[in-house]
C-alpha cells in the first residue's frame, strides 16, 4: 500500500511541489507547469486537509485515487475532498525532458475558505468529490476551453490585491466551475460498483444525518459504536476500514465532522460557544474547546473573529 504523507497546509503542498508560497494561507491557483514533485514517488500516499480541483495535460505524473488505485491519468480534470487518499508515481509514457511542456491548473481551497459563503454547505453535495465516483473528468474542446476560462477568472482575481470582494469573487467563479463539472458528469458517468468507497460515503451520511438532529443535548456526542451498529459491523473492523482507505479511524472521522459543524455554527450563527457545545451534543463546553483547539490550532472564538 505505501506509505502516507500528511500535506494539512496548502503551503505545506507548495513546499511538496517545489512552488514559491502561496499568496492566500486558504487558497492557491498553481500553473501545472511550474510543479516540481520530489524524483522518488513510487509506494507515496498523499493526503490532504483541502480540496485540489486539478485540469491538466501532458503531466508526467500517474494520479490513483483511494485504495483501489483508479487511475485518474485519462481524463482532464481531476477532484479530490479533504481526507482522501490521492497516489502518485512518474508516468513512463511522458518524458520529463520531452517537447511537450506540462499544461494546466491546480487549484486547492481549504474548506476555512468557504465559510460564510454559498458554498460552505454545498461544496460536498457534488458528487465528484465523493469516493462513489472514480473516474476523472473527460471534457471536448470546447468543454475544455470553457472551464479554462474559468480558472483563468479566478486567477485574475487570485492575483489582484486582496479586499472585502476577493473571497465573493473568487467563490463565485469556483461555484461555476463545480456546477459545470456537475453537468459534464451527468453525460460521462457510469458508476462503479465499489464497496470499500461506498462504505465511506454511508459513513459521511450517517454523520451528517446524526448533527442535522435537534436534540443531540439529549443525545450527546455520536460515538464509534453506534455508528458501527448502523452499519452492522464490528467497531474495530469499520475502524480498520476507514485507516485502510484514509488513514483515519471512525472517532477521527467523527471528530472531523464535529469541526466541520461548529465552523458552519461559528461563523454563520451569533449563538454563544457555550451553546454551540451543547447543540453539537458536549455535556461540558470545556470539552468543545479543547477538541476544537488540538483539531484547528486556535480557540472557537478566535475562530469566529476571523469573520469579524
């Protein structure tokens, strides 16, 4: 299987890649061309804490997706979620010293980014960004040429002097792009039947459905067993599953949709900490902000001042 390499930051991906620093902790444009990935790829396992919306041609690069290595090197554009496994490995068939130079953008937005904006809520309800969805994107000409215009947009404004406008701006070109790329799924795919993935797709779901209940005061913190209870598995065989496909076991999965909530609750609701700690199910609010703390390296409410 190899080994995994945690890249969190988007400037950690920079200094993987051999790039300058971004220009945005949050959010980084990336020519395909200027990316310089380390000589010795073989057995790497990539993943990521941000999403990585990639168009390319001509890359050197063989690009697998999950544990089951669907190779994503035929089609042009590429989407991967936070947390899923992204495999790596020079591609024998293009010469790194070849006549065609590598074409392309990468674009990686951390999910920090959207917050406060249309897309916090929506950007995981396209279904290429999940693991029931496999294959990458093939586009015509003109398709092509379409969404490039896009990045190009976004780069304009990516490389324009930051103000109130910038994160709007750019948003909104991403929200184009991604509904697009919905459309030319629509005619392209043909599901794979996958049980691995799919496992964690209804593990997604289930979190999702357990927070979007109202009276989790009552019910408190979702925890391992009963999520393995709804899938009728063995707590330490779904466990073993998720670290086999993600690196990370259920209570981390649980803990990472806890942060992914109280970010949705800290920045679009004027309720107090304490009380978001109880809305998502803490008996004790210290708890909430200690969790909070270790996961993003700052407390709820510095947090939320970056919103202020």
């Amino acid at each position: 299987m190899g080994h995994l390499k945690y890249i969190p930051k988007i400037l950690d991906f920079h200094r993987f890649a051999n790039l300058s620093a971004p220009r945005h902790p949050l959010i980084s444009l990336i020519d395909f061309g200027q990316v310089r990935f380390p000589e010795d790829l073989k057995g790497l396992k990539l993943v990521q804490k941000y999403y990585t919306i990639g168009l390319k041609r001509n890359v050197p690069y063989k690009l697998f997706y999950g544990q089951k290595e669907y190779d994503f090197n035929e089609g042009i554009m590429t989407f991967l979620a936070p947390d899923q496994v992204m495999g790596m490995e020079r591609n024998p068939n293009i010469n790194l010293k070849g006549a065609s130079k590598p074409t392309g953008w990468l674009l990686l937005v951390h999910p920090d980014f959207l917050w406060n904006t249309s897309l916090a809520q929506t950007m995981k309800s396209y279904a290429f960004f999940g693991y029931d969805i496999n294959e990458s994107l093939f586009l015509s000409e003109e398709e092509e040429e379409m969404m490039i215009d896009i990045f190009k947009r976004i780069e304009k404004e990516y490389r324009s002097p930051i103000d109130k406008f910038s994160q709007k701006i750019i948003v909104s070109q991403l929200e184009l792009l991604l509904n697009y790329a919905e459309r030319f799924y629509e005619r392209q795919f043909i599901t794979r039947n996958t049980p691995n993935h799919q496992l964690l797709g209804q593990v997604e779901q289930l979190l999702q459905a357990y927070f979007d209940q109202e009276n989790l005061m009552e019910l408190g913190l979702p925890t391992v067993e009963h999520i393995s209870q709804e899938l009728h598995l063995s707590p330490s065989y779904l466990s073993s599953m998720l670290k086999s496909l993600t690196g990370m076991g259920t209570q981390q999965h649980i803990h990472n949709k806890l942060i992914e909530k109280a970010k949705e609750q800290l920045s679009t609701t004027p309720l107090p900490i304490n009380e978001i700690a109880y809305n998502l199910g803490f008996e004790y609010p210290s708890s909430f902000n200690k969790l909070f703390k270790n996961k993003t390296e700052m407390s709820p409410l510095e947090f939320r001042k970056t919103f202020n």
